[in-house]
C-alpha cells in the first residue's frame, strides 16, 4: 500500500494527523496551481483554504487507490476558477508563444538585458504591456497556459484538472498563445 492510499484511509477513519500529513505534503504544489490561476497571494490563499475544506468534507468518498494527486489538482483548479468568476479578476501567467518554425519561446527570454536605464524602462514597459495582454485572456485559457508552461502538465493531466476533453485543452494553449502573440505583434513587441 502506497503511502497516499493510507493516508486517505486513515483521513477517512478522522485521524487527523493524517489529515495534516496530507495536506502537508501536497500544500506546496496546490498553493502554486492556486497562485497560478488567480495570480493573486491572497485569493490563492483562499482557494487554498477552500480546497481544504472540500478535502476534508470529501475524503470519505474518495475510493482509496486511486491517485490522488489528479483529484486534489481539479479541486484546486475549480475553486481557484470560481474565485476568479466570482470576483472577476483578471491574471498573468507565463507567457509561451510560438515561433514561425513551430518552436515555442518564453517571452521572457526575447526580453532585452537591463544592464542599463533605457533597456530597464524598455523592459518595464514590456512587462507592463505583457501582463495587461495576459489578463485580457479568458480564465480557462489562463488556466490551461498555467497548468501547461508553470506546473509543466501534460496536455492529458491538464485535461483531467480542468475537467474537459483533450483536444479542447490542445486548442485553450493554442488559441492563448495565438492571442498572446497577436497582442504582442501589434503593438511592436514580438516580431516573428
């Protein structure tokens, strides 16, 4: 029995030590899908005491051998998710985009050194200019761009996170880098 699987069945007998194992354990990872979703400390704090509580109301359903971390990461991601609907946030994540030749660039790296004043106001600007872009997403295709590039998910976990097709999270991180990139362009950033 794997260390997971008797950690939930001794959360669904009330140990509470156990309780605190797991949220021990998983907290770190949670907190950075949290952040990565609102992108703001304090609604990732709350999505994180929200997440608490569904796994504490929810444990004793949960069928113990099956992973856990795929469930505990579609919590998250859902909370953080009605967080952002419920306050109408907007957020930034990493920003991917892809190059003419199909090779997918950090914006961060095509970001020019700021070993001097010019270039550091330059690249105030772009960040400025970026993180605007990025809040102008739609929250499922932040979400996905934050599962996929930050928490470096596979197309099929982020599907199983967000609770939707994989061929529609393929387009969510197509479709945010597309826009991304557009944004970028026009306004004389990103010349691809």
């Amino acid at each position: 029995m794997d260390i997971d699987t008797n950690l939930v069945r001794r959360c669904q007998q009330n140990d509470r030590a156990a309780f605190d194992s797991l949220l021990g354990k998983y907290e770190g990872h949670l907190f950075r899908i949290c952040f990565g979703v609102t992108h703001n400390r304090e609604e990732a704090l709350d999505a994180m005491q929200e997440v608490y509580i569904r796994l504490y109301k929810s444990i004793g359903g949960f069928e113990p051998g099956r992973p856990l971390l795929p469930w505990l990461r579609r919590i998250a991601v859902n909370i953080s998710l009605n967080i952002l609907r419920h306050k109408k946030r907007l957020m930034e994540v990493p920003t991917i985009v892809r190059a003419g030749d199909g090779e997918e660039l950090d914006m961060a790296d095509c970001l020019p050194s700021p070993d001097n004043t010019e270039e550091t106001a330059l690249l105030a600007d772009y960040r400025e200019l970026l993180e605007e872009a990025i809040g102008q997403l739609p929250p499922h295709y932040r979400s996905a761009l934050v599962l996929r590039y930050q928490e470096k998910l596979s197309y099929s976990e982020i599907a199983a996170a967000l609770d939707q097709p994989l061929g529609t999270v393929k387009n969510y991180v197509h479709r945010a880098r597309h826009l991304l990139k557009n944004r970028l362009q026009a306004c004389g950033y990103l010349e691809v």
